[in-house]
C-alpha cells in the first residue's frame, strides 16, 4: 500500500503586499546617522531691566563728592609744602608779682601775677590769626591761675605784645608744693621758678587760602621771680636773663 505525502498546510487571508522603493535609496556603506537627541531649547541672555534712575543719580554723586574731595586734598597740600607755615615765637619779657602771701602749713596761696607776652611771626608768606588764648602760671606742675588773652590777628613777619594779669584768692596747693615754695622763698637768693603755659588755636593763612583751627600750646619754664633772701616780701619782679624763650608746641 503506498504511503501518501505529509498534507500542504493550508494558509489563510490576504498576502503581505512588497510595498513601494524607497524613493531615496541609501547609496552608503555605513548605517544612516540616527537623528540628532532632542536638546534642550537655548535662551540667550537678555540685558537685564535697567537701574533704576535714583540709583544712577547718588553713584554719580558719590563719584563727584570722591573727586572733589581728592582735587581739594591735593590742592591743600601742594599749597602747605609750598607755603610751609613755621610754627609763632612766643617769649616771657616781663613777670612781676604782688600780693603774695603763702600760708605754708594751711596749703594756700594767694598772689597777684603780671606777665608780659612777645608773640613774633616768623612767615614772610602767611599771616597767623590767634583765638581761644589764654595764659596760666604753675609751680612745680600745679596751676595756680588762669586767665584769657583778646584774640588778635598778626601780619606776616610782624611782632606782637600781649599781657595777662593772673590773681590767686587762697589757692590751694599740695603739701609738697607748699613746703618747697617755702623753702626756696627763705634760702638761697630767694627766687621762685615758675612756668608759665600758653594756649590757644592758631590759624595760619593768606588772602583765601587758611588752614583749620589746630590748637598750640607754648611752655615758659624756669621764670625765676625774685623776693630778696630770706625776706617775706610780698612783691617780685623777673630776675635773670630775660626774655625767657618758650617752646611751642601744636
């Protein structure tokens, strides 16, 4: 009996069509480059809003207060190296006391100074304009008296005079002052070393040009005054080399 053959398989529906050519046939070697990954859109920059306008205005400002301040700083030197002020001469001509009266053991004193000033402008280009001025008289570092001195204006290379009368009513003093004032006044030539201080604010300048008040402060020491030895005189005068220089000092 023969053997038949193994049935065809039956097949249904439609067949798959071939489709149509690409129209652009990709002549390379290589496989086609795959498109680019999607990216990230790009924004550029913008200018920004503006600054507001009143901040423009105060930088401005600032920048042309800056400015001027450095053109006047620069001005003001250029003019003090070229003008360069020299400090007064101030000298003690004249020192006399009355009045005096020390009561050692109850620490007071009371006395009645006269000092005669000289105030010399050594500046062939400025003049020196004197304010706040006054004058005291200490012994052994302890004020006894102060007095003002009028304010006055001094002309370039001129001198000038100037007195201050200084009184202490039971003006009390240090032990030690006491008992040293004492002493001197009843041993050797009976003189007493005082010191007399100058203060005050000077300006130096010319025409529209002055510097700022700076205050100035002048030291006269060693103004022997003179009683006569071993006396209890109640008056006297400067004894010594006279005038007595002062150093000054801002």
């Amino acid at each position: 009996m023969t053997r038949l053959a193994d049935p065809i398989p039956v097949v249904t529906g439609y067949p798959t069509g071939a489709g149509y050519p690409n129209p652009y046939p990709y002549v390379y070697g290589a496989p086609p480059p795959q498109p680019p990954p999607h990216a990230v859109p790009y924004y550029p920059y913008g200018a920004g809003a503006a600054p507001p306008r009143s901040t423009v205005f105060v930088r401005s400002l600032c920048a042309v207060m800056i400015a001027s301040f450095l053109v006047l700083f620069v001005f003001n030197l250029v003019l003090w190296l070229v003008l360069r002020p020299n400090l007064p001469e101030i000298t003690v001509s004249w020192a006399a006391v009355s009045g005096f009266n020390l009561t050692a053991a109850a620490q007071q004193l009371s006395a009645d100074f006269n000092v005669s000033l000289t105030f010399h402008n050594p500046n062939d280009k400025l003049g020196i304009d004197y304010d706040e001025i006054g004058v005291a008289v200490l012994y052994d570092s302890e004020i006894i008296s102060y007095a003002p001195i009028p304010p006055f204006y001094q002309e370039k290379g001129s001198t000038t005079a100037a007195g201050a009368r200084l009184v202490a009513v039971s003006e009390y003093l240090s032990s030690d002052a006491a008992k040293a004032m004492d002493w001197d006044r009843s041993h050797g030539d009976g003189a007493l070393s005082f010191i007399f201080r100058v203060f005050a604010r000077v300006k130096f300048g010319s025409g529209a040009w002055w510097t700022r008040g700076d205050a100035m402060r002048a030291h006269c020491k060693d103004v022997r005054i003179g009683f006569g030895n071993g006396t209890v005189a109640a008056a006297g005068a400067l004894v010594g080399p006279s005038p007595k220089n002062c150093l000054v000092l801002m």
